[in-house]
C-alpha cells in the first residue's frame, strides 16, 4: 500500500457522488482510504461554496485539516470541488497550506496529484475546461459512503439555467448528461453491492439527455433503471417544473420500483421575482404541474425549496409566495435566506434585504410549513406504510427509517418497534399509531 489518505466532503449529494468516485481511484491506485485524519498521510477536502454559509464551512475545514500537518503525520492537503474550480487563482496566495486543487471536471486525476505530493511537489493545479465530457469510465469503482443499502446516480452534470443568484454555471459549466448505458451499468454495480435504494441526481435532473438524444429522455432512463435486479425505490431530485415532461410524470406513474415523491425546487411563488431571478417559470405553470402531478398520483409527495430575501423583495411579493406555499400545500419544504454571491447578476442589484428580514421572512415560511407538515403526518395515523430500515437506536430499543415520502439526511423519519430482528436495509411494514411536526411513530407488523 502506498500511502494512507483522508478524504472530507462536504455540500451536496452531486459533490458526494463524486468523493465517492475518487476514493475508488484512490484505492484502485493502492492507497488505504482511512477515516481517522491522524492517520492520514494525505488529506483530501472536497468542498461546497454554492452560498455563503457552505464558503465558510469548505474554509474553516481546509484550516482544521491543515493542523494535521503540523500534529499529524499528514504530508499534503488536497482542495478539491467548488472552492478550488472557484478561487483556483487566489487558492496558494490565501491558503499556503494547501499543496493541491482539483478542479470539478479533474478529479479523476486525484491519484496522480497524490503521488506528487508523496514526491515532495507543492502548489499543484489539477484543471480542466468545466465544460470538458463526464469521465464515465471512473463511476463503476465508486466506494461509497452512504449506508450501504441506498446511494446517489448522478445523471448529468452542469446547468444551462442560469439564474442570476447561482454560480454553478462558473463552477461545473454547462449541462452534460451521462449515456443511458454508463448509468445503467453503475447502476447494476451498485444493486450487486447491496443498494436497494437509488437517488437520481443532476443540477437540472429534469433535462436528462436533451444534449444527447435532442430531447428530455430522462423517463427512458427510469425505464431501464426499473428493470435492474436488487434495486427497488427509485427516488427523482432536484426535477424542474418548466423541463418536466408528460412523459416522466406518466413513468412515475406507471413503474412500481419508482417512489411517488419528486423534489422541485421553486424558489418562490411570485412571478416578479421569479424573473428577477431569472427562472424559466411563473405560479401557474408550477401550480399546473403540481396539479399534473397530483392527479397522475394522488399519493405522491412533493418537495421543494424556497428562497426568502431576494433583492428588492416586497411585502407584498413576500405575501404572495406564502399565499402560495399555504395553497400548493407542499409535503415538504425547505427554506434558504438569499446569499448574495460575487459575480452573480443578483448581488449587483438595487434593493438587497437586510439579514434580519431574510431571517424574519424564512421563520414564518417555516412556521406555515410545519402546521401543514403536522396536517399531513396526523392524516398517516392508522395507516401501514412500507418503511426502508436505516438502523436502531438500541438503548431505547426502536429502528429509524424512512417511507417513500423521506430521503435521506434531508426528511422526516419513522421510529419503529418490532419483536424481531431487523437489518439495516430491510423492509418492514409499519402501523402509524402517532405523529410529531415531521416524524412518525409505530410499530411493525407480519
């Protein structure tokens, strides 16, 4: 073995996707992936910067990581992700503890930056055009990091969207999608290493293959995951209302492996400041596709996520995009105050919110959403519902998991007890018999 090498990453599941790709790089090169970063000869940080708080989580990381070289055994520390493809330039100047960064589209060049390093290089740049095609060939030694019995398919990477708040396009480019056999073929892998669960992830998931096949093909896709052996939920993030076809929603509908739950991030409810934004939408064409949703599944759980503080937002656009979250009636929601980030078109504009207004404005949000979340989890009393095992809490003797309506590490949970053994990872049905603000309480039955 070569080397022992550390790796921490942090922000979203597309970032995770891709930690997970080069540990497999990593290992197949004969380096031990270890988890105690004292016993790291080599750290890695695969960090976030999409807004303000993840920026200064991805820095106060690299400074906690960079102690280990002076108390550790640690030789060289790694910038990988967001951060470096953002602040290449500045990187070395601002941080001279890093000995490398790796750009978001370079990051199966890991194992040959690590080995510089151990030869005593310094100040090493791994870049490449953000533009530049997927590596599909790396996704099949994916070590993952998840729980073992669910795991993320990144689909496609970049955005074409461009909205004025986001700096994704600098970050990741433009919108390249994955081939249907590359993901079909991970896929297998994943279900023969126990994943029952797969997450479909994207920037823009909704637009899967326009740029290969002249057209949204992302229901195909699903198609052809569904007939994959071992895997049985199929789980949509990160859809757009404006890009999500007929075709999808009927495939949703038909395939009995897919989870009737779709995350469409909306951002806000009223149409000035979605054009302010520069979204492609309005209210009504999300309300009308919601509706499209709901009556193809009338179970079906809708997640989204809304963003509070927008420059130059009103009280009276304030009011309309409450108006609208207590109309739709969203099964889950998450709120963010706007982050005005350097070299978007929002943070150059008039009007930007004071802190304590996005704040004030993101808590009655919230405070709508949890009575409608309490609303819709005392409906599930009584009822048995089909439960994913995440794992048991043994001192109080109860198993954790999720319904179709919860992903991971971002919904609600339901604690079970049962009079016998359950695996993580198993199935169990489980009778509601009490609900909280988003979770649920039960028991298993035969």
């Amino acid at each position: 073995m070569k080397a022992n090498i550390a790796f921490v990453s942090l922000g979203c599941d597309k970032n995770r996707v891709d930690s997970e790709v080069m540990l497999g790089i990593l290992r197949e090169r004969g380096y031990t992936i270890v988890s105690d970063e004292t016993e790291a000869d080599i750290i890695v940080v695969n960090t976030c910067c999409f807004i303000k708080d993840a920026l200064e989580e991805s820095i106060e990381t690299i400074i906690e990581m960079a102690e280990y070289k002076k108390n550790g055994k640690c030789k060289g520390l790694i910038v990988s992700g967001c951060l470096a493809q953002r602040f290449e330039k500045e990187m070395f100047h601002e941080m001279p503890e890093v000995d490398a960064v790796i750009g978001t589209t370079a990051y199966e060049s890991v194992a040959d930056v690590a080995d510089r390093i151990l030869n005593g290089e310094k100040s090493i740049k791994a870049m490449e055009n953000i533009d530049s095609q997927m590596k599909e060939e790396n996704a099949s030694k994916r070590v993952l990091s998840t729980a073992g019995h669910y795991a993320y398919l990144k689909i496609s990477e970049g955005c074409d969207n461009h909205c004025t708040y986001c700096v994704i396009p600098k970050m990741r480019g433009k919108h390249r999608s994955r081939t249907m056999e590359s993901l079909v073929e991970e896929t297998k892998m994943l279900a023969e290493n126990g994943v029952k669960e797969l997450l479909v992830v994207a920037q823009d998931t909704s637009i899967y293959g326009r740029d290969l096949y002249g057209k949204p093909m992302l229901h195909e896709l699903l198609k052809r995951l569904c007939r994959i052996e071992g895997i049985e939920w199929i789980r949509l993030l990160y859809c757009y209302a404006e890009t999500l076809t007929d075709e999808t929603i009927q495939t949703m509908a038909e395939e009995d492996k897919i989870c009737k739950y779709i995350d469409i991030p909306i951002q806000h409810g009223s149409d000035t400041v979605l054009k302010r934004m520069g979204r492609k939408t309005s209210s009504k064409l999300i309300s009308d596709k919601i509706a499209a949703l709901r009556t193809a599944m009338p179970d079906i759980c809708i997640r989204t996520t809304i963003i509070t503080g927008f420059p130059g937002e009103t009280e009276e656009e304030f009011a309309e995009v409450c108006g609208f979250v207590e109309k739709m009636r969203f099964d889950k929601l998450g709120v963010f105050t706007y982050s005005p980030e350097e070299g978007t078109p929002a943070a150059e504009m008039d009007n930007q919110i004071d802190e304590e207004v996005k704040e004030e404005r993101k808590n009655y949000i919230m405070e709508i959403q949890k009575r409608i979340s309490a609303e819709k989890c005392e409906e599930m009393i009584g009822k048995t519902i089909k439960v994913i095992t995440d794992g048991k809490i043994p001192e109080e003797g109860v198993y954790c998991g999720r319904s179709y309506k919860d992903a991971p590490d971002i919904d609600g949970l339901v604690f079970f007890k049962a009079d016998y053994e359950i695996m993580s990872g198993d199935f169990a049905d489980v009778k509601i018999n009490e609900a909280s603000d988003y979770d649920l309480i039960g028991e298993a039955v035969y």
